[in-house]
C-alpha cells in the first residue's frame, strides 16, 4: 500500500516540523522570560480574582465549578478566563455539555508561574 506509505511519511514530517517549532517557542519564551514575567506578574498584581482563578484551574473543572469554587459568578470567570487565554497562560482543554475545561498551557511548566504566585501572597 504506497498510499499509506506516503501519508506516514507526510505525518511524520509533519510531527517533526511541529516538535520543531515547539523547541523554538520554548527557547524564544525562555530567552524573553524576564519580560514576560513582568508583564504576568504585573497582570495578576492588579487583580486577585485572576490569581484565584488562575490557581483553580486543573485541567478538570469547568468555567462553572471554578466559579462555584471560589465563589464569584460566572461572569467574573469568564472576563478573567479572557484575560489568561489573551496572555496564552490557558488553553481550553474540552468543551463538555456542562461548560468548557481549562488547563495550563507551557508557561506555567516553564515559569512556574503558580509559585510566583504563591510568592506574591505571602
């Protein structure tokens, strides 16, 4: 079956260019950290809710439970849940019936952003 043959060979392309790409990202964020750490922090400073939102997040809850949880309504959330998807510290992970799932996105394992965070509240 050469089909197949040349549709792995595509895919594996493929994977390589995106690995690829993803190394670049992360040395590109790791080389910028400084800045971009300061323009987070700076973020988050301004705004409890985001920290309070931001450390609920856990690739489980939906935008509802994590509303519940630490109790603000669901519009706060969702102005808050904005404002980390614009900053990339999010991803949306599914969208089930019940509401759509969050979890972090490579920052946070980069930066540790929660422990900056935890910092902060000391």
């Amino acid at each position: 079956m050469p089909e197949s043959d040349v549709l792995s060979a595509a895919i594996g392309h493929i994977k390589y260019k995106v690995d690829s790409m993803d190394r670049t990202l992360e040395h590109l964020l790791l080389v910028n950290r400084n800045q971009i750490m300061t323009e987070v922090l700076d973020r988050f400073n301004s705004d409890p809710f985001l920290v309070k939102i931001y450390k609920t997040i856990d690739g489980i809850k939906t935008q509802k439970e994590i509303a519940a949880n630490i109790g603000v309504s669901e519009a706060t959330v969702s102005k808050r849940l904005r404002i980390l998807l614009d900053l990339d510290l999010i991803e949306i992970v599914s969208s089930t019936p019940e509401g759509k799932v969050y979890q972090y996105t490579k920052m946070e394992r980069l930066f540790k952003i929660s422990r900056e965070l935890d910092k902060l509240e000391k």
